[in-house]
C-alpha cells in the first residue's frame, strides 16, 4: 500500500482515502500495545484476563 501511495500512480482522493486508512491502522496498533496488561491486586500482580469481574 505503501508503494502506491508514494508511487504517484494514484489520484488525489485515493492517495487521502488510502494514507487515512494507514493512519487509522497504525493509531490501533499502537493504542493496542500501549493499553495495561496487568492490574496490581491484594494478591499480587495479575494478567487483566485473570482479574474476576
């Protein structure tokens, strides 16, 4: 995708349309690596998915 849109084989609307799209893909990858794994309990330290609800 990346080739396309610095190829400039692409029209001006397509090159926004894709180069948002990248951005929206990139913001929610980092959003998910950058979100807490762990919760500290009276317990001790805990993966989030092994804290009950």
């Amino acid at each position: 995708m990346l080739t396309l849109i610095t190829g400039g084989s692409l029209s001006r609307e397509r090159e926004r349309t894709l180069t948002g799209l990248l951005a929206e893909l990139v913001w929610y990858f980092a959003a998910d690596l950058k979100a807490p794994r762990w919760i500290r309990t009276p317990d001790g330290v805990r993966c989030i998915g092994e804290v009950a609800a």
